[in-house]
C-alpha cells in the first residue's frame, strides 16, 4: 500500500493496469460525471482520493449499490468505462485471477 504522504500516481500509471482501489473510485467517478473521464487524478493525495470515495458512494448509495438501478446513461457510461479499463489491464499484462494477496 502506498504511503499517505505518496501523490498518487494517476490512474494511466497505476499498477494493475489501473485494477486498483484507487482506479476503482475513479472509473466510478468518471461514470458518475463527478470529475472528467480525462481527470487521472496524478498528483492526489489519500484525503483527496478519499473525498472523491466519499462522493462516489453517496452516488451509488442513490442507486442501492447495484449497476442495474443505474439511469440509463449512466449505466451505458459505466459499463463502457469498465470494458474499457478490463481491455486496456488486460493489454498491459494484468491478470484476473487472485493470488494470495488478494
């Protein structure tokens, strides 16, 4: 884990292919229209990440958590965001499986 006192790398630069925490909140954010899908938020520290964590779950909280209460566009938007993101981690060598960290 990183340290608090670390920016965060940005999501284009994050291990994983961006399959993080960190790349999750964001992704979500981007879906949810709260910060632009060009915002890769290089250079945020914890409580900033954390803020936007915080913003991104009141949104899902709207929708009871589940993608399939999402409106419509916002659901196109997710889902096109999360292909997108399983396609380009997959390209850059990340795996699905668990392993024992996980």
């Amino acid at each position: 884990m990183r340290s608090s006192k670390t920016p965060y790398v940005g999501i284009d630069k994050d291990t994983d292919g961006g399959m993080t925490v960190a790349g999750r909140i964001i992704r979500d954010a981007w879906a949810f229209g709260i910060i632009p899908e060009t915002e890769t938020c290089a250079g945020w520290n914890t409580q900033a990440l954390e803020a936007l964590w915080t913003k991104t779950h009141e949104e899902w909280e709207k929708y009871g958590h589940l993608v399939n209460k999402l409106p419509d566009d916002i659901r196109d938007r997710y889902m096109r965001i999360q292909k997108d993101a399983f396609q380009q981690a997959r390209a850059a060598g990340w795996d699905a499986s668990l392993d024992d960290s996980d």
